[in-house]
C-alpha cells in the first residue's frame, strides 16, 4: 500500500518524483479503463486527487443515455499503487463514479458491492472475505521440447510448464501493486491445436475484504494482459476453448468473521452460520449464474464429469458440488513436526484458515457485481428462517461423485444449474428480490441483466 490518506499519496508522488497519475475504474464489459494526468507540479496533483475528473458515462454503461452522460471519477487513495510497466515513475489508482449530484452512480458495479458488503454487516453483524482463482490460458506457438501429455499439466513444473516464468512474475507484480497472492501453479489443461500449445495455469489468492478482493482481482487481470502483451502471447480467461478440453473457471473462496475473528468452523466442526451462508447460496443459485456466467461459453464449460458443477449441493473436498468445503486445517494436528522430526510441536489451532468455494462462476462476470450477488445470496441465508433444513437436503457426502450413474438418484433430488444464458435470466427474474433488497441492487439494473443475458 502506497498511502492511506491523500496526503500520504501526495507525499509519496513528491517523493518518488512521480511523472505520471492513471485513473482506473470499469465499466460495463468489466474492463480496466485508464485516465492518464501528466503531473506539472504539487498543485496540481492535488488537485487531481481532490476533485477527481468528469468522464463520458454513455461510452462507458449502455444504460445511460448520451443527453445526460456526464459522470465523476474520484479516486481512492487506498488504492494507489506503482504501475510495473512504465518507464517513467507512474501512480496509478482505482476510482469510484459519482453522479452529477455528487452522490454514488447507483448502477456501478464497484458501488453496488459496497452497499451489499454494507447490507451485510448491518443485518447480521458479519464481515464476508474472500478470495479469487484466476484460471486462464496461455496461448503460444508450439513447442516440441518437453511435451506434457493432454490434460495433463496439473502442477507440472518447468521445462514442462512453459510459462512458469510469466506465472511468478505475474505473481510478482500483483504483489506489489498490494495483491495479496496465495500461490500460483500450472493446471490440468495442456493440448495442442493448429501449431500453437494452449497451456493452462492458475493464480490463487488469500482472503481479504470482499472489496479489496474484487479490486485485486480486476488489477490482477490487467497486469496479467499486459504482461502477456510483453511476453508476446495471449492470456485468455475464456471459461471453455474446446470441448473435451478442461475449463477455466473462477472459483470464489468465502468466509465469515464477527470482530475480526472467524465464524466458520469450531471444536473441528463447520458451523451452523456456515451451514446457514452455503444455504443461501444453495437457494440463490440458479440466479447466481446471471452474475457469474454471462457468456454463452460460460455454459459449455458447466457440464458433467469436467470438474465443473451442475447440480445444487454441497459437500466435503468434491469438486463435483456446487460448494466445496475444502480441508480447513481443523483438526489440530501438527503436521509440520511430523513432517520434520525434531521440531517442537507447536499445537497452533489453524482452522481461522477455514472457507467454501463457490465453484461456478468465470471470468467473463463483471467481478464487482459477480462478489455482490455472492454477498446477498450469503446475507439471504443467513437471514432464511429454514436455511439449516436447506443445507442438510442439499447436503451429499464425502466422495460422493453426482455424475456417476450409481448417484443418479441423488442427482435426480436435486435441483439442477440454468443451462444458457437466457435459463439464468429466467432465474434471476425469480429471484430478484434476493438482490434488490435494501437498494443493493437496483432494479433498473436487474432489468438491464435480464434484458442483456436474453439477447446473446
């Protein structure tokens, strides 16, 4: 983190001999815009950073309507980070709109996770984190050395992996523009087509804020197409290149803390409030898709027996379920002192690292709007009088593969995931008040999504 404050910002800038201030916010498609300022003198930067500037709203959301288009771009000092990519010394910096009025532009996505995050510790007292998996391919002429077999490259290392250098710089540089990146590994998909290797990767992160977590993930994309750019080749996040081919997805890790501290599992059990949020998203989430998979490749990819959900459930390390409750460290055992004879055991309780992973979304979904509508559906069922009764039904068990035909009954009980973007606009219909309610999502907004996900 560069500043907390403006005048921190500003000192840095004076300081670093900053040339160059870039305003960034997204608009409709999701994409990182750029505003660019040359800095001529104290002054004026601060009167950059305090009035922030006005941009062409009608350009950049579709709903907006030319005669009335002006909008604010004010930055968020918080934000600020050193942009890798230039030569000269350059800030750049996340911004919010504003309205004419000076108020928030209620239609914006990064406004709009806002007010949910808002909503939900008003109503509940809870915090939500999470985290983001960024699958993607990289896309390059072919190489003939060290081949990796199809579907094959889960956790290869270099000189199989090809791109393990762009990976951990990619990683690097997300770092320090205050990303707080987990790991990083190659995955499963590897195959070649017409001369060129596609060759697919991942980038996990930690849980944070679920603000600060949209934000690190849309620099995170930017740094990594533009690091790509450099390198010569192409990243894509397109959910499904070829069919037969494993997917890339965008799974969201969740969790839950009241006064900073972790609500998620306790004495090695996961908790009722737990059980009560995957309930929600268990009740939401045939409507969740409208957020989370908007492209019609998004639907290629949610088929059966890809690693990829279709039915409604949840359950323990399957990553057949809509919601994995991943291993959470619970129960205590010190495995690093196994691991290593001699050292002391430290019976360190390490189930705060505790989540569940929402495992159906991509990352084609604006990520502000995709993290908002996860938020509600949380909120919904931590609020729903018979959200444990919804849990236990949606409930299956350890290893418990629904695409096999031996679980065919349990697959049949259960309700199954919109098959095309105009099934999950039907859904969301159903379930808009989900997220319309406490203003967080306005309806003209809802209205907008329904109308666009039944035109493609």
């Amino acid at each position: 983190m560069i500043a907390n404050n403006r005048a921190e910002l500003v000192e840095y800038c004076l300081n670093q001999k900053v040339e160059v201030l870039n305003f960034h916010y997204c608009g409709w498609d999701g994409r990182l815009k750029t505003l660019n300022f040359v800095i001529r003198d104290k002054e004026h930067l601060e009167n950059i950073l305090e009035s922030g500037e006005r941009v062409d709203g009608s350009s950049l959301f579709p709903f907006i309507e030319a005669g009335k288009s002006d909008l604010y771009v004010i930055p968020r000092y918080r934000t600020a980070f050193r942009n890798p990519f230039e030569d000269v010394p350059t800030v750049d910096v996340l911004c919010s709109f504003f309205n004419r009025d000076g108020e928030p532009f209620e239609s914006s996505s990064q406004y709009i996770l806002s007010k949910a995050s808002k909503s939900l510790y008003e109503r509940t007292g809870l915090k939500m984190q999470a985290m983001g998996e960024l699958e993607y391919y990289v896309i390059a002429p072919e190489d003939p050395l060290y081949p990796v077999a199809d579907q094959k490259g889960y956790h290869e290392s270099a000189p199989f992996n090809k791109f393990t250098d762009l990976r951990v710089e990619a990683m690097r540089l997300i770092t320090a523009a205050g990303g707080e990146v987990k790991y990083g590994h190659s995955e499963v998909g590897n195959f070649t087509k017409d001369g060129n290797i596609y060759e697919q990767n991942e980038i996990e992160f930690t849980p944070v804020d679920i603000e600060k977590a949209a934000d690190q993930l849309v620099i995170a994309k930017w740094i990594m197409q533009q690091l790509a750019y450099q390198y010569g080749v192409t990243i894509t996040f397109d959910p499904k290149l070829a069919i037969g081919k494993a997917g890339s997805g965008m799974h969201v890790h969740c969790k839950f803390t009241r006064d900073g501290e972790s609500v998620m599992a306790k004495n090695g059990e996961l908790t009722d409030t737990a059980k009560k949020a995957i309930a929600g998203f268990m009740d939401a989430g045939t409507s969740l898709p409208a957020w989370g998979n908007p492209s019609r490749n998004s639907f290629e990819r949610l088929v059966p027996n890809q690693e990829a959900p279709t039915s409604l459930c949840w359950s323990y390390s399957n990553r057949s379920a809509l919601v994995r409750v991943p291993l959470g460290w619970i129960n205590r055992e010190d495995m690093a002192a196994k691991a290593n004879p001699g050292e002391k055991v430290l019976n360190k309780d390490f189930s705060g690292k505790q989540t569940f992973e929402w495992r159906a979304s991509d990352a084609t979904a604006d990520i502000y709007l995709l993290m908002a509508a996860l938020c509600c559906a949380a909120r919904h069922g931590l609020e729903c009088e018979n959200a444990l009764d919804i849990a236990e039904k949606t409930y299956v068990g350890l290893g418990v593969n629904i695409h096999s035909k031996d679980n065919a009954s349990i697959k049949d009980a259960l309700e199954q995931l919109p098959a095309s973007c105009e099934k999950s606009a039907e859904e969301l219909q159903k379930d808009r008040s989900i997220y319309s309610e406490n203003g967080v999502f306005p309806d003209a907004l809802i209205d907008y999504q329904i109308k666009y996900l039944k035109s493609i």
